[in-house]
C-alpha cells in the first residue's frame, strides 16, 4: 500500500474568474501537485462532491469552485463507499490502524497490525485526515490513474493539506459514480500518476519526517 485540483457560462468575466480558480498546472508523472485553493465566503456552504468515476475531488461553495483536484478512490473489491455524508474527525498527523509496518531492531517490514509479525507496530502515515464514514477518510498519499485504495480517498501532496484547511466537522460530503462537475470542472482537473513512483524508505515512514507539510499558504 503506497503512502503518501467550475463551468457554467455567467457571463465573460465571471467565467473567466471561475475558470482560472480551478485550473491546475500541469504537472509531471510522480512530480509536485501544485494546486490552488480559495477561501470560502462562508465555511458553512462548503460542500465535497467526489466523483469515482472521474476520480476527481470538486471542494464547492454553491456554484463556486474552491478547489478541484485528482484523488485516488478505492479498487473493486474494497470500493469507497457511496452515498450522502459529513465530514466529522479530522486529525493531521495520522496514522494507520490497520496498515503499516513492523519495528525490529534496526530493520523495519511491512505488516498488518493484526498480523503475527514480530515487533513494534507503526501505521502508514495517512497525513491531513478527514472522516467522513468509520475507517473511512481523506488523507495524503499517492494517487494514481486507477483505484488504488482501499475504500479511504487519497489526495496528492498540498493537495490534502488544502482539502484539510477548506473543510470542517459537519462539512458534507457527496460521493456518487458521476457529479455534475464531471462536465464542466472535470476536464481541466490534471492528472496524477504515481504509479512508477518508488515506495519511500520505510524508516522513514515511522518517524514524524513521514508527514508531509505544505510550505506555502494554504488558502487565496
């Protein structure tokens, strides 16, 4: 398991507005995902609408486009699930409590936490949390063109730093086959393929120095 961005016609300077708030450069496979986020007007008109299909996360304030961006979603035999939730535990530095790895010594190995495996358990870092169904959330890690998860939606670098600061507890969160977006925010989302992407050292992944922290500012 590897770890670890709007449109209708308003008129033409509205949807010039609209449009340059949703772009996002373009970027190389497995390179930084640079992404733009906005500051909602008001918090509580925040919602999240997730297309499978797409593989698209659309972050929206009524018809406004705050962010929109790839994600990975879950594969056919352990599928994100669908349907009409709220965003209700986040938490920036978690951790797996399923997934991760075991410490033995100086050597560190992959393991399931319920696994008979020897030595210490530490889960996979699943930085910038947000649940919104019991072991179910938005987190960082890889994203790659086809589901890859196992049910939770991974969002790429400062992409889930972002998500994480544009929502809230009671932020309510849409995940369906199709969105409405699909149509007209959806083909200017870009892509992300980690999947030729090295794992990272796994003495890395125990230690604090696994959580990746934007840089930059969050929120325009």
């Amino acid at each position: 398991m590897r770890i670890f961005t709007c449109f209708l016609f308003l008129g033409t300077a509205v949807f010039a507005a609209l449009l340059s708030s949703c772009e996002t450069a373009k970027v190389s496979p497995g390179g930084p995902y640079h992404v733009t986020a906005y500051k909602p007007t008001d918090p509580s008109k925040v919602r999240v609408n997730v297309s499978l299909s797409k593989q698209n996360v659309y972050v929206m304030e009524g018809d406004r486009c705050l962010m929109a961006v790839a994600c990975s979603v879950g594969i056919p035999s352990k599928p994100t699930p669908r349907g009409n939730f709220t965003i209700y535990r986040k938490e920036e530095d978690k951790r797996s409590g399923s997934y991760g790895f075991r410490v033995q010594g100086d050597r560190v190995v992959p393991a399931e936490a319920g696994s008979n495996v020897p030595g210490r358990y530490v889960g996979y870092p699943m930085g910038f949390w947000c649940e919104f169904a019991p072991a179910y959330g938005f987190h960082q890690g890889f994203v790659h063109p086809t589901p890859r998860t196992h049910g939770c939606i991974r969002l790429k670098g400062e992409a889930a730093a972002k998500f994480y600061f544009l929502v809230h507890n009671g932020t309510p969160v849409s995940i369906a086959a199709t969105q409405p977006e699909d149509a007209t925010i959806g083909p200017k989302v870009q892509r992300v393929d980690d999947s030729r992407t090295p794992d990272p050292d796994p003495h890395l992944m125990v230690t604090s120095a696994a959580f990746q922290k934007p840089t930059g500012p969050l929120l325009q």
